[in-house]
C-alpha cells in the first residue's frame, strides 16, 4: 500500500529525514518510536503533505501512485488519514458540518452519492459509539473548549466516519489517561482490517499495549535504525532509546 | 505558505457578478448641483412645497458644511458639481401593475434574483426596487395592506400619507445632521416608506433593492420606517451596481422610528461595485443609518458589507425610552483596495437601556477595514448597559484591520464591557481542513464563515444565504 524509498526532507533548510525506507502492506500496523527530535512527526507531515517540509530526495508510492506529487487534499480524498497530535479549533464552524463537508469532498471524488443530512446523520451516530464520544461534542464547534482527550477522540471518531485505506496516528497517545486511552485504542482496533493499514507514530510504548503493531520501527537521527516484531516496543520501554544508538554507532 | 495564500487569492479574487449595464431610455438632471437642480427634482416629483422648502434648507445649510476628514479612509476630493442628481427610467405615465414596468427592468431584477412577480408567492418577502432614484416595483402591497401596514416608495409616501411623513421625516437625522445627510435631504429622489399600525406583526419581510445604473450620477435615497407602539417589522435591503471606472457616490439615509413596546429589525446586504483589482471604480458609500426606539423598544441592525470602495456608515441608536434595547451585528470585508470604515453609536438616554455590539471585519488584498464606534451612555441612563465585541481577520499580510472604540459614561450605575481580537488565518487551519478532503477555497470559506456566525444567524434565512454566498461560502448544513 505504503512504500517509502530514501525519503530526505527538511524544514527552513535543516533537513531532519535522512533517507527513510519503510514499506506497508494493507491489514498491517506499524509503529515508529523514537526519542524527542527524532523526526517522528516530521516523516507523519510529509505523508499528510504538510506545507513547512520540503522533501529534497526520494519517493513515496501509495497504492501505485506518487504520493508527493499530490495536494493534501488529494492524499485525503485518496484515503491518507492524519489523526493530528495538536487538533487545530475551528471557531464557529460545528463538528458535524465539518465532517460532513470534508466526508462528502471524499465521496464526489471517489464518486460515490452526496450523503444528506439524514444519512450523514445516521452514520455519524453509529460511529459515535466507536470511541463513546459524547452527542454533544457534535454540535460544538470544531475542537474549540474540547479537553486534550476530547480532542484525541475526536480524532479518532472523524477517522471512524471518513474510513481511510492508510492511517497515520501523530502522538495519539499524549494527553491522554489511561481510560481514555483504552476507548481511543479500542475504536483503533475495531476500524482494523484487512484492506487499510495503520501507522503509529509514538515515543511511549503504552499505547502499543491497547493496540498490537505487526512491526515496530525505531527512528533515531532521521533515520530507521532498527525494526522487528512487538517485542521491540517492549524492549525500548525496558532499556530506553539509547542502546539502540549506542547500536548503530558500534555498527557504523 | 505557498498554496495557503494561493487559496486565499483565489476566494479575494472573485469576480463581481451584478456588474451589467441595463439598457434604457433614462430621464437624467444635467450634472451640477444648485437651488435649481433641487427645484428640480421636486417638481420631476410632483412634491408639496412643504417639502421643497425641507429640500432647499437642508441643501443651504449643506453649504455651510464640511466634507468630514476624521475617518481613516483615503479617496481623491469629490466634485459635487460633476455628478448628476436625479435619473430616472423614462415611464410615461403612473405604473398601475407590474405588466406596465418596463421589461428591460424586469429583467434586470431577474438577473439580480430578485422577484417582482406577485405571483411567486413562495418567497414571502414583499420587495422595493430601486432603480437609479426611482422605486420601480412594490410587491404585496394589497395584502400588507389590509392590514394597515404601508410599505411603498417614498414618493408615494409623500402623496398618498403627507401627514406621515411631516412628522417623521428629519426627525431622528435631522438635515443638519451630517455633510452626507446635509446632502441628501437636499437631492433625495426616491427611497422605500414602511408604517406598521399599533400592535400589528408585519407577517413577512420587507425588502428594498437598491440598484444603481447609470453612469456619473449619484443615488440618494431615502428610507423612513416607523412601527408604532407594539409594532414588529422584519426590514431587508440588498445593494448592487454595474462595474464603471469612475466612481459613484452613494449618499443614502435611513430613519428608524419604534415607538412604545416596537421592534425594528433591519439587515443589509450590501454589495456596490467595489472596484477592480487595482482599486479603479467602485461605490463611495457614505451612509447614515440611526433609529429612535421609545420605551421598552428595541432595534437591530445587522449588516453584511461586501461591497463599495469605500464604506463609510455607522447605523446607530438612539436608546430614548426607559429599557429600550439596540443592536448592532456587522460583517465587513474588504479586498484589493477596498476600504472600509464603519460601525455603530448607541445612544443610552433611558434608564435600563441595553445594548449590544458585534463586530468582524474581514481583510484581504491591500483591503483597510476600520471599526469606528462609540458608545455613550448619559447621567440619567442609570442601570445601562453595554457589551461590544470587535474581532479582525486577516487574509494576508498586505492588509490592515483597526479598532477606534470610544466610551463615555456618565453615571457609576452602568457597565460597559468591549473586547477585541485580531487574528490571522491560520496555516494550521487550513492544513486541517485539507487534511479532511476539503480544497484549500473551501477551507478558507469555511473558517471565514465560522468568524461571521454569529453575526449571519442574526440575519432572516433568505439573507443569511445570500450573505453567505456573498462571501463564497456554503450555508453550514441544518445536520446539528
């Protein structure tokens, strides 16, 4: 679904990506941890499409096409989900409508039928149960007064709505306390399956105890130094990032 | 940064869609403005001398007057002796229904949307048109007005109710108000009259079309509307004009007069020819607006200035009556070289008089966007208050958005609250939405949109999707 090929980028000329290779398959998890500054979010913006990162080399197909080539808008209407690490308020602009708008840009592109209020309406409310968002969040307007959990649910509830092929999960798991945690990794897990994939980027591992990655990727420098199964998350938790630095050095 | 400004552009750059020229005979006053000219246009009018005498004081002591210079707005020095001050669409004789109106004017309604035919029922707004000067159309007349309710133009007024208009006309902007209403109570030509009776609820809404044609003249109408005691009224007026190198003044004045226990509700969709994208052209709007509300009476006004090179208005309220109530709801953009300077007065002379004030001003382009109000509240308006709100939004880093709030108050029982935000359009924003599938125009629509809410859920249904559409905005769906 995903391939990523020697992916460099940089922001106001620092580059933070050096040369990344990372392929996903559809029905697979992946979670790239790292320290602060590794470059996490970075490599999660340049998927998205992200205006402030300059990609300076290499390539990134997603089912078949040149992802960098498209307009975010594009990469969403094509099924890249970004959940954002910081939801962006839209004052005066209600949930709903929001969804609605972006859902039925999604729809016409795929060329599939305009929802209507009352369809949209019944979709919405199914989806509500995924991660228990409370009605009332729907009608307010877009993340404004929500509390950092909010935020994060919301997130995952848009996702619900908008059913993506690949999503990118930014920090998901920062602000959030252990019940919130739990219902936010659950609506993850229950949207899984075998025709989309999902990428986790974390620098904790508790997350990863909710939901079940396929493949862990340690990303140290701007750089995947180090991937394998479950365990590896397990073994960051333990010993911290810096043995697999001390790694690479000795390697290198 | 890129595309973000690439989006913005390409929402400021809209092109003015109401800018064709009608084609039609048209009686036009040779241009220059004296004595005569007034004599004039009274007599093309067929008006009282009471009236005339009303016309030439105003006019005279117009003389006497100075072009205001306190605004923060730039425009070359006006020529009053080159514009002309009546035209007029030829018609031969009194119009008795609307098959007589002249089928080039039918159509130029058409063309604006708006519907002169009685027949389309569905739409529920009784409308005005006027076209250059001159009222060319009411609609709805005989169901208004059997319930007493008059709604017609202003010269009409004067013929069929001179005893109406005697007493209010002047009598809230007296013609020595201001240099703009000086000059308008001297020129006016024709405008829309509405009474509301004691106690009746005008069951649809009022609207006046205003519309100017011809080139090098100036449109001075005049609006009187008067809900007597326990008396409601929903009022709309909506404003276009043809695209025209040369600018165009528009003077106008409106009176509000609600008597005991009356409500005044009064929105305006203004959208004059603003100027091409170099500034060249467009409507010099220099409006005064003001209402009188009685003793538990209250007025709104709630605009949406799109259009006009320069706007320059302050619809106020004079809270006379013990517990009166006056509003103000405002959206005003500016782009490329338009600039705008507007806002409101509230006037608290009653006791537990209140009001409230909600500003946005939207820039874009090298557009200048000033909100100028003033808030007073005098040694026996004991218990009053005030709240007022005035946010900016920036659509790029070429324009300006300036506040000029100024509060006197005169006794220790009242409360006046203002607050004031100024924010730019976020990167992050638009990112988001993007992010969710939306364009770039459609993002920038939808946050400029969710800025104006609360002033647009203000406005009747009709115009708030109008006003929307103005502004390249979708209406936020009735899901929620």
């Amino acid at each position: 679904m995903l391939e990523v090929r020697n992916l460099h980028a940089s922001v106001n000329g620092n580059e933070i990506l050096h040369g990344i290779n990372l392929k996903v398959n559809a029905g697979e998890i992946h979670a790239i941890m790292g320290p602060n500054g590794s470059g996490k979010s970075t490599f999660a913006g340049v998927l998205a499409g992200r205006d402030a990162y300059e990609v300076t080399e290499g390539q990134v197909l997603y089912q078949g096409k040149d992802l960098l080539d498209m307009q975010p808008e594009e990469r969403a209407r094509e099924g890249v989900f970004l959940a954002f690490q910081y939801p962006v308020e839209i004052p005066g602009v209600t949930n709903t409508y929001f969804l609605k708008a972006g859902l039925n840009a999604i729809r016409k592109h795929r060329g599939l039928e305009l929802l209507d209020a009352v369809d949209f309406l019944a979709l919405v409310k199914d989806k509500m149960k995924l991660v228990e968002m409370d009605q009332s969040l729907l009608n307010r307007p877009v993340n404004e007064g929500f509390s950092g959990g909010e935020k994060k649910r919301n997130e995952i509830f848009q996702m619900a709505v908008l059913e993506p092929k690949l999503s990118i999960l930014d920090e998901t798991d920062s602000g959030l306390d252990i019940d919130a945690l739990r219902i936010v990794a659950d609506g993850v897990n229950k949207l899984r399956s075998k025709e989309n994939a999902t990428i986790i980027v974390t620098h904790y591992q508790r997350l990863l105890n909710y939901i079940v990655p396929d493949f862990v990727h340690v990303l140290v420098d701007g750089k995947i130094v180090k991937s394998g199964g479950k365990e590896l998350a397990l073994l960051l938790e333990e010993r911290g990032y810096d043995w697999v630095r001390e790694e690479t050095e000795a390697v290198a | 940064m890129a595309t973000e400004n690439n989006d913005i552009e390409v929402l400021t750059n809209k092109e003015y869609k109401y800018g064709f020229i009608t084609d039609i005979e048209m009686d036009i006053a040779p241009p220059g403005l004296n004595e005569d000219v007034i004599r004039l246009i009274s007599k093309k009018k067929n008006e009282p001398d009471w009236l005339l005498e009303w016309r030439l004081k105003a006019y005279r002591h117009w003389l006497t007057m100075e072009e205001p210079k306190w605004h923060n707005v730039q425009y070359p020095p006006i020529d009053y002796q080159a514009a002309s001050y009546y035209a007029a669409p030829k018609q031969k004789k009194q119009l008795s229904s609307l098959d007589e109106v002249d089928p080039e004017l039918l159509k130029t309604y058409e063309k604006l949307g708006i519907s002169l035919d009685e027949q389309k029922r569905l739409t529920g707004v009784a409308v005005d048109a006027v076209f250059d000067s001159v009222s060319v159309a009411t609609t709805f007349k005989k169901t208004l007005g059997e319930m007493g309710i008059i709604f017609c133009s202003f010269s009409e007024a004067v013929h069929n109710h001179p005893e109406l208009v005697k007493k209010y006309l002047g009598s809230v902007v007296p013609y020595t108000d201001n240099f703009f209403a000086s000059l308008n109570s001297a020129v006016f030509s024709d405008g829309s009259f509405c009474f509301i009776p004691k106690g009746v609820r005008c069951p649809m809404e009022l609207s006046t079309y205003f519309r100017i044609n011809a080139a090098e003249t100036g449109q001075f109408e005049r609006t009187l509307i008067v809900a007597e005691e326990g008396a409601y009224v929903s009022y709309l007026e909506g404003c276009t004009a043809p695209m025209r190198d040369t600018n165009q003044l528009h003077a106008a004045v409106v009176e509000l007069v609600a008597l005991d226990n009356a409500q005044i509700k009064y929105s305006t969709v203004q959208n004059w020819y603003p100027g091409d994208k170099e500034g060249k052209g467009g409507i010099y709007n220099f409006v005064t607006k003001r209402g009188k509300a009685m003793t538990n009476a209250k007025i709104s006004w709630t605009q949406v200035e799109t259009g006009s090179a320069i706007t320059w208005k302050y619809p106020s309220c004079i809270l006379q009556g013990d517990n009166s109530v006056g509003e103000f709801y405002s959206v005003a953009v500016t782009n490329h070289y338009q600039q705008a300077d507007t806002g409101t007065k509230m006037i608290h002379i009653g006791k537990n008089t209140k009001s409230t004030i909600v500003s946005k001003g939207i820039s874009g382009g090298f557009g200048q966007n000033s909100y100028r109000g003033l808030v007073k509240i005098a040694k026996g308006a004991t218990g009053s208050r005030n709240f007022s709100q005035c946010d900016s939004l920036l659509l790029g880093d070429k324009c300006g958005a300036h506040t000029f709030p100024y509060i006197e108050v005169k006794n220790t029982s009242s409360k006046v609250e203002h607050e004031a935000s100024t924010s730019k359009i976020g990167e992050d924003q638009i990112f988001y939405c993007k992010q969710r599938g939306l364009s770039g125009e459609d993002a920038v629509n939808m946050i400029v949109n969710g800025f104006c809410k609360e002033v647009f859920r203000e406005l009747p249904m009709e115009f708030a999707v109008e006003a929307q559409k103005l502004l390249g905005v979708s209406l936020e769906g009735s899901v929620g």
